[in-house]
C-alpha cells in the first residue's frame, strides 16, 4: 500500500470514531432529557406555602389610668364581646347605657352594629377604641386585670373567652363560651346557654330555657324555673358531678359521664326528667307526696328508695338491671340510668 492510501485510511478511522463519540453524547443527552421530563411528571407538586396567621396586637392603654367608656343605648340593646383574658364582671342597671371599664390592660371602645330610631339596639364592646385608633391588626378582645361592665337589665349578652371568670348578674339572657374558667350566673331573667371546657358553671335565681355545659368541671343550679311554656333546662359534663335544687323547668336532661346527680325538689305534674350518669350515683330527695312513673337501669350498685313504690317490676338479663315502678299516681315521668353507681331517693 502507498503512503497517501495509508493517510487515507487512517483519515477514515479517525472520522469514524468521531462520528460514534458524537452519536454516544447525543444519546447521552436524550437519555439525560427524558430522565428529567419523568422526573417532573412523577414527582408530587410542592406544597403551596401556608398563609401566615395574622397575629392582632392588644393596643394597650398608655396611661396608668383605667381605660373607661360608655354609651347610651335601648334598652334591650343586644351586647357581644370577647375577652382574651381577666376577670369579668357584668351588672345590669336601671340606665339605658353601656359603661365598659378595664383595669391594667387593654384599652376599650364600641362599634354600633345596628341602630333603631337612632338609639343603638346591637354594639360590639372593643378591646380598643376605633374613634382614635386606626390599627387594622388590632384585638378586639379586651385584657386586663379587672374587666367591667354596667348594661342595662334588660340587655343580651353574649360573651366569647380564652380564659376568663365570670360574674354576670341581673340581665336579661345570656350566651357564654368560655374556654377555661369558672362562670356564675345570677338572676338571668330569660334563659341561659353557658359553656366552659376547664371550669365550674354554676346559676341561681334565674328563668326560662338554660343550656349548661362543662367539660371538666361541676354543674350547679338553684331556685331556677321557667319563662316560658316548654322551657327545657339541660346540662351536661365530661368530668364533674350535676347539683340541682329547685329547678322548676318541667323538661330536665342532666348528664354526667364521670359525676354523680343530685337532684332536690318537686317533680312537677307533666314534667319529663331524664338523669343518666356513667360512672356516679343518682340521689333524688323529693317531697312524700310526690308523684311519678320511674324507670330505672343500673348496673354495678343498687336501687333503694326511702318512700315506698307500688308496682315493681324488676328485669335483669344481663348485668344491667332495669327496674319500673310508681309513686302516687304517676303525674311525671322519671328516666334513670347509671352504669356503675347506685339510685336512691330520699325524703325531703
């Protein structure tokens, strides 16, 4: 072979290797595209980030002085507020006026929702005063050490709290949420629907349908009664025992899954009375010329009754023991039911 057809020939094996290293990087580079196009089919989307929870700021009074307010309104004026934390004290008085006062803490102010023949009839208590303040992050709840409020007695009111004990006296109805501490209610005239999930509610000398519930925490109701044909009283608790006395509502439902029932007074003609605990006893103490229908089921404990009862009749097919009978001529109807604890009912 000749020396150009040497040259020739190894001209052509280089250019064939080049062609195939250029071939493999193609390749290569396919390979690497689709790798990454299956990638972002397969791969889940990213989470959107979660919005920030927008913290509002408790404007605080600059002074040492006690932040104090009121304004005039009607006089069955519908009043909402929330309290993030501090004792609270609301009284009814004979003024058509809301006097709002907060010691060692927030400021406060009002906001008129609705008015009626210029008389405000719905306002909105302020843990800051919107005439001269501006924030549009501030807390409309109010703080402080001591939280007061005059309303007049014919008011609703209607209370939102983080944590808060509580007064109210002499209103006219009342709606609480309380999310720990102890609420008291005294001389509510037309009902009563309080909650609180870490405290006591206890209500006295007060009317018409009330609705009582805590989650650990003890029930007590006294020398309460009816506004209203059909009022119902109801309470409930996860955790505590259920103390009535003179409940004058003729549709009782009480209920405890952790607590005993005590209940003191009449049952009246026509009433309905439903007392059901899981783990507590069930004492009646009644007057001796009471008259009911009882139907009774309990489980660990015993029925004993210190007044005697006419037709008896007992049914236990398993553990759980059922027991109806009656006293006098059966005007009411009681419901019993405990799972372990026992039932008595005493003399008054």
């Amino acid at each position: 072979m000749s020396l150009s057809s040497q040259h020739s020939a190894l001209f052509s094996i280089k250019m064939r290797k080049i062609h195939i290293n250029l071939i493999l990087i193609i390749f290569a580079l396919l390979l690497s595209i689709g790798a990454s196009f299956s990638l972002a089919q397969t791969s889940p989307p990213k989470p959107a980030p979660k919005p920030h929870n927008k913290v509002r700021k408790i404007i605080k009074n600059s002074s040492d002085t006690p932040a104090e307010k009121s304004i005039a309104v009607d006089a069955g004026v519908n009043i909402s507020l929330c309290v993030s934390d501090g004792k609270l004290k609301i009284n009814g008085w004979e003024r058509n006026e809301i006097r709002a006062f907060v010691n060692g803490g927030s400021q406060v102010g009002f906001y008129v929702l609705q008015k009626k023949k210029d008389n405000p009839v719905w306002v909105k208590v302020l843990g800051y005063d919107p005439t001269t303040n501006k924030e549009t992050d501030a807390e409309e709840c109010l703080a402080g050490n001591e939280i007061e409020l005059d309303v007049p007695r014919n008011a609703i009111v209607n209370i939102k709290s983080n944590s808060s004990e509580m007064v109210i006296d002499s209103v006219g109805k009342v709606s609480v949420e309380n999310a720990g501490g102890d609420v008291f209610l005294n001389n509510i005239e037309r009902g009563i629907e309080a909650r609180t999930y870490e405290g006591d509610v206890t209500v006295e000398n007060s009317s018409g349908a009330m609705s009582l519930f805590s989650t650990t925490g003890n029930i007590i109701a006294f020398d309460v009664s009816a506004q209203e044909v059909g009022d119902i009283f109801k309470a409930k608790t996860s955790n505590g025992a259920v103390t009535l006395k003179n409940v004058g509502q003729r549709q009782i439902e009480v209920g405890s899954n952790s607590g005993s029932i005590n209940f003191s007074g009449e049952f009246l003609s026509g009433g309905q009375y439903s007392f059901g605990t899981s783990n507590g006893s069930i004492i009646l103490t009644i007057p001796q010329n009471s008259s009911f229908r009882i139907n009774a089921s309990y489980g660990y404990g015993v029925f004993a009754s210190e007044m005697p009862l006419q037709n008896i009749e007992k049914n236990a097919p398993s553990r759980i023991q059922n027991l109806s009978a009656q006293m006098g001529n059966g005007d009411a109807s009681l419901k019993l039911t405990t799972v372990s604890g026992a039932i008595r009912i005493r003399k008054q």
